[in-house]
C-alpha cells in the first residue's frame, strides 16, 4: 500500500510539473473580445507562430528565436466569424489550437489541441532514410520528384509510423522534392544527392 501511495505521489508531481511548465512556456489569452494576445517566455529552438484560417491561407506569421521572450497581439476585429488555427511550428512538431470567433467575440479551445508530427529526413550519400510518426494513423502519402517536376516514385501508408529507406544510387545526381500529404498538410522537403 505504502508503494502505490508513493507512486501515486510521484506520478501527480511529474504531471503537476509537466503541466506548470508548459503553461508557463506559451500563454494565450483573450481581450477585449476581439485581440489575440500570444506570449512565449522561453523557446527552446526557433519556431514559428502562424495565425491561419480554415481553409489553411496564413494570416500572420512569425519567426521565434531561441531563448528570447515574445509577445504579441493580434487584432481580429475585422476577421469574419468562423474557425481559425493558431500554430506553433517548431523542427519535427507542429502544435495546433483553435480559435473560434462568434458574434460574442473570441473562444480560445487550448483543450481542442493537437500535435501534428512533421517528417523527418536523414541523407546518407545515396541513401535516404525517412521517418513520420502518424499516431492518429492518417492516410499519408508521400511522391519523390527529380529537379525539373518528375515524378520518380510514390509510396502511401496509414500506420502509426511511416518509416521508408530510399535508394538513389540508381538516379541521376541533383536536387530532389519530396512531398509528404499526411491528412490535410502537406509538407515538401527539398535533398541533394551527390
């Protein structure tokens, strides 16, 4: 009894201090009804901050540096009612709220949000090893095109990692595209083979 006591008590610290510290790295918050006021105190890499609406056109984007303190307002006065995303683009994640704006002003849904995982790439001479954590298992697809728009190869998948080794050795040298479709993002990915 002592011993699940004991775990009880540690398992509450790490999700007491998980929680406090990422409330204190990123804090949103509403006024006015109509201004979006975005504050990071301390991030660990460069990102990117975009505001976007439903459709995925970009309102307003930014670039974080790493360690610096940022602050800043959005004014969405002008914007129509609907649906918008705020998205907090760091190397391999892409961390994802929404905003709804309705005739009473702006609803932040922190609880609606979602972490979208970015594919990661590693080139080795010829050898390409690619990598995408896809842990709601969305259709993913992903096309490898040569430097004047070809298509050299497709490949899809659903399952929770999407892990593929590319040969190049068979390929004339120059710049590659590879563009993943993963759900409604898509992410595009340029390598050189020499």
């Amino acid at each position: 009894m002592k011993k699940l006591s004991r775990f009880a008590v540690a398992v509450f610290l790490f999700l007491f201090t998980f929680h406090a510290r990422a409330g204190k790295d990123v804090e949103v918050k509403i006024q006015e009804e109509q201004n979006l006021v975005v504050e990071f105190e301390n991030m660990q890499s460069s990102a990117f901050l975009s505001f976007r609406d439903q459709k995925g056109e970009i309102l307003f984007q930014d670039s974080l540096t790493n360690n610096k303190p940022y602050r800043t307002t959005l004014n969405l006065e002008v914007l129509p009612k609907g649906i918008y995303y705020l998205d907090i683009e760091k190397d391999f994640v892409i961390h994802s709220s929404i905003i709804i704006k309705n005739e009473d002003g702006l609803v932040f849904k922190g609880d609606s949000s979602k972490t979208v995982f970015k594919p990661r790439l590693k080139v080795d001479k010829e050898m390409v090893m690619v990598f995408l954590n896809n842990p709601e298992m969305e259709n993913t697809r992903m096309e490898v095109y040569d430097s004047r728009g070809n298509l050299v190869c497709s490949f899809k998948d659903s399952r929770d990692i999407f892990k593929k080794t590319l040969d190049f050795s068979e390929v004339p040298k120059g710049e590659y595209t590879i563009k993943f479709q993963k759900g409604t993002r898509t992410f595009t990915e340029k390598i050189l083979i020499a």
